[in-house]
C-alpha cells in the first residue's frame, strides 16, 4: 500500500508519463480511503485531464479495463 508521500509522487508522475498497472491500481486503492491525497489528484487532474484520458486510451486496451472494473467492483 501507498503512503501519502508514495500516492503524491504517483499523482504528479501520472501527469507526465503512463503510470505501471501496479502503481496507477496502488494509487486509486489509496485514493479510496485518503481524502487529502484524493483532493491533490482532483486538484491535478483537473488541469490535466484531457491529456491523461488520451494517454490512458492510448495504452489501456478494452479488455484490461473490463477486467480492471470488475476487479475494483468485488474489492
Ligand atoms: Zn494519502
């Protein structure tokens, strides 16, 4: 699991680059039950979020995300 300072790091690095499966799903599992670290990625996504949609459709293909949404959906 994430610490704060972990998630932030991850936050700021998903503006700039296409974070691991691994870390992007640490992440949103961390950003579940922080708010402070959920507040920081609203605040960064929202100056970023047409590029990040881009990228994550980019690299995600449709099956891994069908997967990945049942996957959060049972946890
Ligand atoms: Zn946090």
């Amino acid at each position: 699991m994430l610490d704060c300072r972990e998630a932030s790091q991850a936050i700021s690095r998903a503006r700039e680059e296409t974070l691991s499966w691994n870390l992007w799903l640490k992440l949103r599992m961390h950003l579940l039950f922080c708010h402070a670290c959920a507040g920081f990625n609203r605040f960064v996504s929202s100056s970023a979020r047409v590029l990040r949609r881009e990228q994550r459709e980019l690299v995600m293909p449709e099956p891994m995300k069908e997967s990945l949404v049942q996957k959060l959906k049972k946890e």
